[in-house]
C-alpha cells in the first residue's frame, strides 16, 4: 500500500520573513488536523532550508523538508553549487531533481539528471525525479514517447534498491503554472503508463511501491479528483504551496 505523499515546490519565492511565517502556519495547521495517512514534504529556497529544519525539528512535527536542486557533481570548483552530501549534512531529506524548469532553463540534460539523481541516492536522500512533455509532444501524441525516454535514460536505468527509493513526478510542462490542469484520465493514463515502464524494469512489486505524484496546477479544487486515480499517489504542488490554506486543504482532499 502506498502511502500518500503531497510535496511543495516553493521555486524562487518568499522572502525571509514569509518562509518563516509560512513554515510556521504549515506546523501549526498539521498540528490541528489529521495528517496521518500522508507524507508531508516542502521544498523552500535552499538559503532557508537549515532554518525550516530546525523549526520542524524543534515542533516534533513530521514535515519533510527537501531542497529544489543539487549539483551534478561531489564537489570542488563549481561556483554557486550544493552538493547533496551537503543538503543532506543540514537535515534535509529529499531533492526535486529534472523540474522541467531547471530542464529548460537550466539546460540540464537526462545524463546530468541521472548523476543528480545517484549523487542524491548515495548522500541518502530521496529524489523527487520529474518528468513531463511540453505541449506541442501532447498535441503531436508523442507525450508518452518523450517520457519514456526521459524515464528510459535516467531512473530506470537504477539499481532495484534505488528505484525503491526514489519518487517520481510526473509533471505536464503545459500545466505547470498555467492553471490548465490534465484531466484525472490524462494525469491517470500517465501514471499507470510511468509504472508499467517500472515494472517492465524492475517488476511489479517494485512498481507497486514507488510513489508518482503529479504536478501542474494542483489547487484544492481539483485535488480530490487527481488523488482519486488509482496510480496518482500524490502531488507537487507548486503555486498552491504558497498558502498554508492552500496546500493543507490538498492534503486533505
Ligand atoms: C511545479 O512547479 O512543480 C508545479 C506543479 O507548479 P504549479 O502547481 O504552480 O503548476
């Protein structure tokens, strides 16, 4: 049985005092409602990360805090980089690893995610693997050929033990911040499309555990139908993240 995972991706947003405020409203709402049945993680900007760590720490609250991005390689004369040996030395659990805005933005490459991805695995942190088409590979029909090979060349390329441990994103380029939303058939057909691929891979009690979450425009009114798909076992939520309101009532839809 899965358990169910809703994850915030914060991006570049928030300054100082409303990471702290938020990271507070966050702790203070878990403690008010049930959260039991799901995991909890946030991804705020990295310069705030140790902070959000301790403050969680400190309330004995059970939200995970992750950071957005790590660097490719283990260290040395890379300005500007985080290694995951040092995300993980402060506390953090998790990595977003292949957001396609880091993809497009960033030009990071499916063999620079898969470094990424076995640097996160080895400092024992759990990577949150994104994947997703743009719009023009959905209108063409070629959404599920250009996430295969984003999948083909990177996490299923993993040890069984790795792939145990890592979570997927599936995340529709078209829908992340554009409040365009993919259906819970389309967001469904992906899901059980991402684990036969898993399976085909590693076998089916593998793929019967690992967690795919789906992100593009995931707000309170259109979470309970996306987490009602039987392969959907969460969400990365992004703009939706930003309010405390926002992303507790995902968590409870
Ligand atoms: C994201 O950036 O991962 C995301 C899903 O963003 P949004 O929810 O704003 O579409």
């Amino acid at each position: 049985m899965r358990r169910r995972l809703i994850a915030g991706n914060w991006k570049m947003n928030t300054h100082w005092n409303e990471a702290l405020t938020l990271v507070a409203e966050l702790v203070h709402t878990e403690a008010q409602e049930n959260w039991a049945d799901t995991d909890v993680a946030i991804f705020p900007p990295s310069l705030y990360s140790r902070h959000a760590i301790e403050f969680i720490q400190n309330a004995k609250s059970g939200i995970a805090v992750g950071v957005q991005n790590c660097a490719s390689t283990e260290n040395g004369a890379y300005t500007g980089e985080l290694s995951a040996s040092m995300i993980r030395e402060i506390g953090a659990k998790a990595v977003l690893i292949g957001h396609s805005e880091r993809r497009e933005y960033f030009q990071e490459t499916n063999e620079t995610l898969l470094a990424k991805t076995k640097l996160a695995l080895s400092a024992q942190l759990t990577p949150y693997f994104c994947c997703g088409e743009l719009l023009q590979d959905r209108k063409s029909d070629q959404h599920k050929e250009v996430v295969t090979r984003q999948l083909s060349s990177t996490v299923l390329t993993l040890s069984k033990e790795d792939m145990l441990t890592t979570v997927i994103a599936y995340e529709p380029v078209w829908a992340i911040g554009t409040g365009e939303t993919a259906s819970p058939e389309q967001a469904q057909e992906m899901h059980a499309l991402i684990r036969q691929l898993i399976a085909d891979a590693f076998g089916r009690e593998v793929a019967d555990v690992v967690r795919i979450l789906y992100g593009g425009s995931m707000k309170p009114d259109n979470a309970d139908a996306l987490l009602s798909q039987p392969d959907v076992d969460g969400g990365l939520i992004g703009g939706a993240s930003l309010k405390a309101a926002d992303f507790s009532a995902i968590i409870r839809a």
